[in-house]
C-alpha cells in the first residue's frame, strides 16, 4: 500500500510566549516493511534553531527552538510510506512463553539481551500482581508465545471499552486498568504490562492507521488519527511481533510505524517547553489517504 | 566492648598513637573546656547560620546543623590507605559510566546481569549518545565504616550530586575556630588544597573549552534541604550560585541571563538531580530544569559537573560486581572492598539470601527511593514476613546488605564522651588523568547510644574529620583571597537577572519592615506610662494613622479599648499570616536574603539570625514596655542591616536595585504616611508628633524650630527637605541618581524610562510650593492629591524595573 500522511498540530497559547524548546518524534522509521521515500516537517513561526538526531532506540528526533513572541505554532509533518504485507504468521509455531521469559532472564548475551530492556518497569508501566494474574489466564503453561499473546489481544479489546472521554494522554494505566476503558494509548500500555507482568519483552509503538469511511460515505479530512500499539518479543527466530489490542489484530497494511520505545513518554510525537505560556489549546489533525 | 572497632582506644585500653597528642590537651580542657567549646561551636553555626533544609514553602526556617565538640581522628596511615582506595574507585565508577553511556561491554561481555541495568531507573537513555570518555564524574563521596578487623569498607557512592562537601568544609572552620590551639598542635592536614584542585579542575573543565570561561553552579533554590551548602560552596569557590530560570539555551548554547543580557555558560556545577536538569527531554514538571540543556551538552557546547545519568551509578546494586567490572575494565584488584551485598535481582541469590533472612539489612536497589534500609535483626516476624514478602514481589528492587558492626567514635554528650556509631563520608574530585582525596569529610554519628546508623535526613548528628599528618602542616585557606577568586571569575554587570529581582524586593521589606516596627512603637509608646490626655490624643490619631496605611482594619473601633489594641499589636507582631505584620516581613526578608545568599556577607546572615531570634523571642516584659523593648531591638538590627549596605556591599548593580527596592518603597510608604497625616490635619494637628516619629525626624524638627510640630514646618522636613534622609525629596534624588547608573536592560530602553519616570516626579515635587499653599482654602486637597500621585508613581516604577529587568526571569514568588 502507498499513503500519503499529513499530520497537523495546531498550539494556541492564551499569552504570547517568548521563547520554546520542542522536540518531534514525527519521522516514520524505516523498516523491512515500510518505506518512506519523502518527509517532510513545516514548523510556523520558523525556527531559528532546527536539528537532526537520533534517539537510544533509533526513531528520529526533531529539535527546534523558537525565539521571539508568538501566539501560535503550527507543525505540519508530510510524508508518502509504501507499506508491505507483513508474511503470514503461524502463531502455533511460536515457541512456548516461558522460553521466551527465560532467556531474557539470563545473565549471558544473546539476542535476547537486548529485548530483556522492555521486560522491566518504565516511566509509566510498573505491572501489577492483579495485571499479571490477568495475562496468566492467556499465558498456560507451555502455550505458543503468539498464539498466547493473540489471546491476550483479544481478551483486553473484547474487555475494554473505546472511550475517549475516559481517559486522556496523562492517565496513569492503573486508572484505565481500572476503569478497563480508554483509547489505543491505555489499550496498548495496559498489554504491555501484562506481558511484562509474566516477563515478557514488549515495547510501545507510535504511528498512524488509514481509518476506512462507513459503507457509500466519503471519508472526512483528518479523521484519521494518530494510533499506538505495541511489539512483542517472540524469541531469537521470530523477533518483534506487532499487536494491536484496540482492533484485535495484528497490524499488517494499514497500520504505518514512526517511533518505538518503553511506553508513550520515549515516544511522544511533540514536546515542547514555552516561556511565558499561560494555558495552551492542541488542536491535531491526521490524514491518511492512499496515493494513487 | 569486644568484636568491635574502637577508634579511639586500642583493645588493651590505651590511647592509640595518633589520638594521644588531642588526648592530652583533652585531660587538660577538662569537662568544663569541653563545654566551652560546645557552647562556641553552637554560636559559630547559629552565626554563620547553618542549616540543613533551609527553607521550607512557607520561609520557615530549618532545622538548625548540629556539630559534635569531639573531632574523629584519623591517622596518616590509615588516611593513606583510603587515599589510595578512593582514587581507584572513582577511576572505576568513571570506567564503569562511560561504559553504561557507551559500548555497554559490561553486559555485551556478561559482567553485570543485563536487568542490573536496565531496570535501573538511574540510567537515562537520553545520555546514551553522549561521549562519557573524557567527561565523566568530577565529584564522588562515599560512605565508609570500619568494621572489628579495623579495615576500611565502602557503604555506598554518592555520584549526582555528592551532598556534605559545604558541611564538612563548615565544620571544619567551626571547629578549628573552637580548637585553635589543638588543632594546631595536632597537625590536623587542611583542606584549603583540595578545594583548590576542585576548582581548578571546573576551571580547565571550562578553558579546554573557551579562553574566557564561564562557571556556573545550579541549584534548586532556597527550599533545597542543602541550599545552605550550595550557596556556601559556590562562595568559596567563586563561581555564581543560579537557578534553572536563571539560564537559558539559544541555538544549543547555554546562557545565564544577566542584567545586562544573556552570558553563555561553559560549565555548569549541577546540584539539581538528574531527572530534574532538563524540562524538555527529562521531568516535564521540574521547576529546577533548562529546556534544551542535554541539546547543548551533547552538542558540546557546555560541561556538566556531574554528568546528566550519573544517578545510575549511586546504585547498591552494582556493589556486589564492583571486584570483577575493577578487574575487567582496569585491571587491578578492587583496594577498599564493599560491605558484603547481594542483588536480589538473581533468582539463586534470592534463594541464598532467603535461607537466613536475619542476617541482613534490606535496603533499595538503585537511586531515588525514599525508603531507608532495613535492619531485619530486631524486627518482628510479623513485620520481617512482610518486608520479605516485598523483597520477592520485585526482588531486583532490593539488595541484602551484611549487617555490619560499625567501629565505635567518642562522642561529647554534653557532659561525658560515649562511644557511637561511626560513618565517615569521604570526598574525591578528579578528571580523567588525576583525582584528590578529600583529607578529612563528613562524620556522622548515630543520635543515640543503641543507635543504628542513620542519613543526615533521619537525624544522624555531624562530626569534623581530622586526618593527623606526621609532618608539619602549611596553612592554607580560601576564604581569604575570595575577594581575589570574586574579582577574577565575576565581573562587575554579571548578576543574574532573578537576583537582582531578590535583591529588589529584600530592599523593599526591609524598608517596609522598618516602617511598621517604627509605627508600632510609636503605638506601643503610648500605651504605657503615666497617660495623660495629650499621650492619649497622639495615640488616638497614632491609630487613625495605622488605619490609613492599612496596617489596622478601618472598622476596628480603638477609642478607649486599650487591651483591644495591645492585642492588635502584639498579632502584628506574632502572627506570620498578618500581611505586612512583623514576622511575615520577617520571612519574605530571609525568603529573598536566602534567594540572594551569595551576594550577602556573614555578617548581613548573622544579623539575620539574631533578628529571627529576636522575633521569636518571649516578651522580657509584661505590658506594654515589653512590647516597646522588643520593637527596640528590632529598629536597631534593621538599622544595622541598611549600616551594611551602604559600607559593607560593592556597589554594582545587584547592590543598585537592593538601594532602589529600598529608596522606592520608603517614598512611596512616605507618601502615603503624609497624605493620612494631611487628612488627619483637617481636624486636629496632633496627629504630626506620632508622625514625625515614624520618619525619625523627631530630633531634627525639634532642632529646627523649638516649637510644637506644625503641618507646614512638618510637611517641608518631611517632604521637601532634600538633606533629611528620611524625605521624599531625598528618596527621589537617591533614586534618580541610581537611575543613572542603570544598565541597559531587556528591553534596550530600560535605563532611559526609568530615569525619564523619576526626573518626572523631582519636577512635579519641586512645583509644591508650601507658603503658597498656607493661605490656599483647598490646600488639603492639593497635598493630598499630589501624595496619591505620587504613590502612584513609585508603584508604576517598580512595575517598570520589574518588566525591564527582571521579567525574561519567570519568577515563581517573592
């Protein structure tokens, strides 16, 4: 699949502000499945300051400075992505979990090592005994990583409710756990830590999914949003396995991948630090639409 | 007691040989001497106003520093042998960090379990492409005891921010002042050296870096339960002392923003933690950080002391490993072993340390928890079953450390010496090619005799260390060319923006308070004594003055209800939420003097001290005499602190806007003063005794005319007279001739506004013409008016200062 992703972020501030610092995380990554032939990121007023760098886990960083009083600033980030099937996966043929859970517990280097990071506890994930109870029910003894995994997928989509006046990007997870409501960013962080509540490597994923219109309607300008998922380990053979709990599906064409990380704080599409700001209104739009 | 080290008596009871040059000077002090010199090094902390966790939100002061009369000797050999060590370690704790921040052979090569690490919420993956090589740990401080065998073992490592430097350096200078003779006879090494080789060591960190350096130590700000520290050792060291909103980054460059425009930083001296140094990339709710500052660092663009991630290091966790990483990264035996420690974070060691639970002190893991250690031997089943059932729920949370017997100090009780608990926090500086033992450090001893050790935060009480040198020992100290270390790396304009906002505002209360102590004793004057109906007139219209100013309420009805208004009084006085009472005065003093601490000498600090005594102190009388006395003393230590600073303070810019906050706010209190006194007028001219009390003019108008006050005399001394230093007229000229020297300002036009603002309001006073006004019908409503203009104007113009000068510094209150 071909894409065309525009992706705004409109802030107002209700004071001008002087001076900010930001950071965007909106390049898509390259991977074995995902080009990204031209990007392309407008920041208004104009930086003075821009750079390009890389973080710890690879996902391309953005840094601007502006100087000078401004009431509003607009980020537009354009890109086209070609987007391949992912090959199909037999989940039966994963091999069983604790496998998986043992080898990242090992003191030796192995390809595992470096998986074992996104076992532990991070800024906002710290699982609880009652999630990884939950996520024992999927996990049975020596049951297929992914086929457990794909349970689990499914058990947290059919026990949630997509609710995204819940939940906002600041809930601590133990609120929608509790809740069992929120939008992809709690789906997503929920099943992360119930992976790693049974010691399985999982990370978070940040990106965009092309939306498709109800039956003989036009699809609307910048409905799409941005959309997050995560990345389980499956062994050395394997690798990163990609889930999404909110549509209950493994991601294959429509979902298109710009960072990864431990959960949303390594990822965060736009951060930014303002002088002088009283109260600021975000207003994002996203579009994604196939290119012909 | 046997299987326990004593440091001061061998086992067979005799005084060990480098502690029996003190021990005899100690025999002829005698318990009396001893007492002594508790009491003098009581007052020299109280002076030099040392404490720990200074200033909480509220301005209350904290909790007073506590020094034991009774050094810990150490002696050459044993001072060698941690020398030696210390050396090693922070050359190891180097090796080790840059590793972590770069090639990660340490997991890459299995030394470490790889969750060591990553579940070490120390290690911040933002550092990860940061070159650590070159630019590592500056500072370490660790923990050392001694245990019965007498060898030295490390208890842990300090490494963001090592604490206790300041302190240890502050003991020293107390307790040296309390032992002259001793000391020097000792051959106690100093420590002026090693500060010395610190500073150099940020000053090359900088000159590798730029020819004309910039350095920079950053706190979080007077509520920092070591400020007192910070701002001590930047002092002495002579680097300026900031806060996070003092600093900016442009264009990946670091600048502090001074008065007159921003001023790049090279090397930055952090005493903020490591989450809290950056609000873009770290803690987005930190007040301390920079946005933007690891983008500057990691371009290159400044030096960082510690480096951001150094928090990793302070891990318990690594302990256990520290032989074998010694061995593989630098290729040498580890010199001062660790207490013995296990990480539960391996599932067969948590079934070893399991077997015997009774064996160990629990204690967390990795950095930035607050839980203490827990010693499990006196615990109760019950609690020992829930500790341990925490342990197994996240066992890589925690290590087990060998419950050691701790060598045993002689502590002074106050009236005998008792043996305690002893903890020695060593310090070393260095850099890549060399590093420096501290000789001496921070001691600390349990508060009670049972006592387990315990953190300074728990209470644990202080010690000075002494290291004996067997040759004869060159003094040495830095604070007596800081003068010289000033001069060199601060010019004149350098003062930070948010500093000259602090110095503003300590001049503008201590003025205010000045005007309200003054205005109570003129109050409580009356109160007392024989009476009389004259006494009580000028009381009368004494109040109906408080009531103009707003320091009383208006509806409060005083005729005749004497004990109403005694009580009025004393709450102004106690009562801190009182607005503009006397002890809410007090404590915006000490907020903005604490804020402004480096620009402030000893002496200004002391005079703080005995004036929050003096505060706090009970009534030495009943009535209101007492009242009276108490007010006394207050004026007098106010007048005081304005002696200072016009002798005591060089007058640049920060002294400027201290003189201006203090000029403003007495005209604009004069105004006010003046225009309910006129009001007053219109019945009865009583009013104008209490008046010129309150300007301290009561002698110079006597001196004039020899006549009961009369409004005009009164009003041309008070207003007009341009040499009364209590005038309106000599507000404004000291004013304007202030104004003159200002520098330029943010907004370019700074120095030219003000200056146009206040030769304004000379005009507009120069145009009163008082005889004209005598035989005038509407001669109140003339004064009256030009005082409320005046009031006005002063108000616009510390409006004016603040947008100008102190406004690009986002203030979080005054």
């Amino acid at each position: 699949m071909r894409f065309q992703v525009i992706h705004r972020t409109l802030c107002r501030y209700d004071s001008p502000v002087s001076v900010c610092h930001y950071h965007a995380k909106l390049t898509p990554r390259r991977l074995p499945n995902q080009e990204c032939p031209w990007h392309e990121i407008t920041i208004r007023p104009e930086p003075l300051h821009r750079y390009h760098r890389h973080d710890a886990y690879g996902n391309a960083i953005t840094y601007f400075e502006i100087e000078g009083s401004h009431e509003e600033l607009e980020v537009i980030s354009r890109c086209y992505i070609h987007v391949k099937a992912n090959p199909g996966v037999d989940a039966a043929a994963t091999p069983p979990w604790e496998s998986v859970r043992d080898a990242c517990q090992s003191s030796q280097w192995s390809a595992a090592t470096m998986a074992a990071e996104f076992v532990c506890d991070s800024p906002l994930i710290h699982p609880s005994q009652e999630m990884r109870e939950y996520a024992l029910r999927s996990f049975t003894p020596a049951r297929p990583v992914l086929e457990a995994a794909l349970d689990l997928n499914h058990r947290i989509f059919t026990d949630f409710t997509f609710d995204p006046t819940a939940t906002n990007v600041a809930t601590p997870i133990e609120e929608s756990w509790k809740k069992k409501r929120g939008v992809c960013q709690d789906y997503a962080q929920v099943m992360i830590a119930c992976l790693r509540g049974v010691g399985l490597p999982a990370r978070y994923v940040s990106g965009y999914l092309e939306t498709l219109p109800p039956p003989g309607q036009q699809k609307l300008i910048g409905a799409d949003a941005s959309h997050a998922w995560l990345s389980l380990w499956c062994g050395e053979e394997w690798g990163w396995m990609d889930l999404d709990p909110t549509n209950d599906l493994m991601p294959s064409l429509r979902h298109i991948t710009l960072a990864w990380g431990r959960d949303f704080s390594d990822v965060s599409p736009l951060r930014g630090v303002t002088l002088g700001a009283g109260n600021q209104q975000i207003i994002v739009a996203v579009d994604v639409s196939p290119d012909e | 007691m046997p299987g326990v080290w004593d440091e001061m008596f061998a086992p067979d009871g005799s005084v060990r040989p480098h502690w029996q040059s003190f021990s005899r000077m100690l025999a002829q002090l005698g318990a009396h001497g001893m007492q002594d010199n508790s009491a003098t090094i009581a007052r020299l902390l109280r002076d030099h106003g040392v404490t720990y966790n200074v200033f909480q939100d509220t301005g209350a002061a904290g909790r007073p520093w506590f020094l034991d009369a009774m050094p810990l000797l150490v002696s050459s050999g044993d001072f060698a042998v941690v020398e030696r060590g210390l050396q090693q370690r922070i050359r190891l704790l180097r090796a080790i960090m840059a590793d972590v921040y770069g090639l990660q052979r340490l997991i890459k090569e299995s030394w470490v379990p790889p969750r060591l690490l990553f579940a070490n919420p120390g290690y911040l993956r933002q550092v990860q492409d940061v070159n650590l090589e070159d630019d590592g740990l500056c500072n370490v401080a660790t923990d050392l005891v001694r245990g019965a065998d007498g060898n030295w073992v490390a208890l842990a490592d300090r490494c963001q921010m090592p604490g206790g430097l300041g302190y240890a350096l502050e003991n020293r200078i107390v307790l040296s002042q309390a032992f002259p003779q001793e000391f020097k006879q000792c051959r106690v090494q100093r420590l002026a050296s090693f500060f010395e080789r610190e500073r150099d060591i940020f000053r090359e960190m900088a000159s590798a870096h730029r020819k004309t350096p910039n350095v920079v130590m950053v706190t979080p700000g007077p509520h920092h339960r070591s400020y007192f520290e910070h701002a001590f050792k930047a002092r002495y060291l002579g680097f300026p002392l900031v806060e996070g909103a003092d600093l900016t980054v442009r264009d990946t460059r670091l600048f502090m923003k001074t008065l007159e425009g921003l001023r790049q930083v090279d090397v930055l001296i952090r005493r903020v933690e490591d989450v809290s140094c950056d609000t873009l990339e770290l803690d987005p709710a930190s007040w301390s950080g920079v946005p933007g500052l690891l983008e500057a660092w990691r371009n290159g663009r400044v030096r960082i002391a510690n480096p951001v991630g150094s928090g990793v290091m302070e891990a318990a966790a690594w302990l256990p490993f520290l032989p074998n990483l010694c061995r593989q990264l630098l290729g040498e035996e580890l010199l001062i072993p660790s207490v013995p420690t296990w990480w539960c974070g391996q599932a067969s060691v948590l079934a070893e340390v399991m077997k015997e639970p009774r064996r160990w002190v629990f204690k967390k893991a990795y950095c930035g928890s607050d839980t203490p250690a827990q010693s499990t031997a006196a615990l109760e089943e019950k609690s020992l079953k829930a500790l341990l059932a925490e342990v197994r729920a996240d066992p890589e949370a925690w290590v087990a450390q060998e419950a050691l017997v701790l060598s045993q100090a002689p502590f002074w009780t106050g009236s005998q010496l008792e043996p305690r608990s002893f903890v020695w926090r060593a310090f070393v500086c260095g850099t890549a090619h060399e590093s420096h033992v501290m000789p001496g450090g921070l001691g600390r001893v349990s508060p009670s005799s049972e006592g387990f050790l315990v953190s300074m935060v728990a209470g644990a009480l202080s010690k000075d260390v002494w290291v004996i040198s067997d040759e004869e020992v060159a003094l040495k100290s830095l604070l007596v060319d800081r003068a010289e270390a000033l001069r060199v790396s601060r010019p004149p304009g350098d003062v930070a923006s948010r500093i000259a906002d602090h110095l503003f505002w300590l001049g503008r209360y201590a003025e205010r308070m000045e005007q309200t102590t003054r205005l109570l004793r003129m109050l409580s004057k009356r109160l007392g004594g024989e009476g009389g109906e004259l006494q009580m007139h000028e009381l009368r219209d004494g109040l109906r003055l408080a009531q103009e100013v707003k320091l009383l309420d208006e509806r409060l009805d005083v005729t005749g209800a004497l004990a109403l208004v005694h009580q009025e009084i004393k709450d102004l006085m106690d009562n801190p939420k009182r607005v503009d009472g006397v002890a809410d005065l007090l404590g915006k003093l000490r907020y903005n003097a604490a804020a402004a601490r480096d620009r402030l000498s000893d002496d200004t600090w002391r005079l703080f001290n005995q004036l929050q005594e003096e505060v706090s102190a009970p009534l030495t009388h009943a009535g209101a005499y007492g009242i009276t006395a108490k007010l006394d003393r207050i004026i007098l230590d106010m007048a005081a602190f304005s002696g200072m600073q016009s002798e005591n303070m060089v007058q640049g810019h920060g002294w400027r806007f201290l003189e201006l906050g203090r000029r403003i706010e007495r005209g604009s209190a004069s105004a006010t003063f003046l225009q309910a006194a006129v009001h007053l007028c219109e019945e009865n001219e009583t009013v104008l005794v209490p008046l010129l009390e309150i300007f301290d003019s009561t002698m110079t108008y006597r001196r004039h005319h020899f006549a009961k006050p009369k409004l005009l005399q009164v009003l041309d001394l008070l207003m007009l007279h341009a040499a009364n230093p209590r005038s309106l007229a000599f507000q404004l000229e000291a004013i304007h001739q202030q104004a003159r020297l200002l520098p330029q300002g943010s907004s370019l036009s700074g120095a030219a506004t003000a200056l146009e603002a206040v030769e304004m309001m000379l005009r507009h006073l120069r145009q009163i013409d008082l005889p004209a006004l005598e035989c005038d019908a509407l001669r109140f409503e003339v004064l009256r008016q030009s005082c409320e203009e005046f009031i006005n104007h002063f108000e616009s113009l510390s409006h004016q200062l603040t947008e100008d000068y102190f406004s690009h510094a986002t203030r979080r209150s005054r």
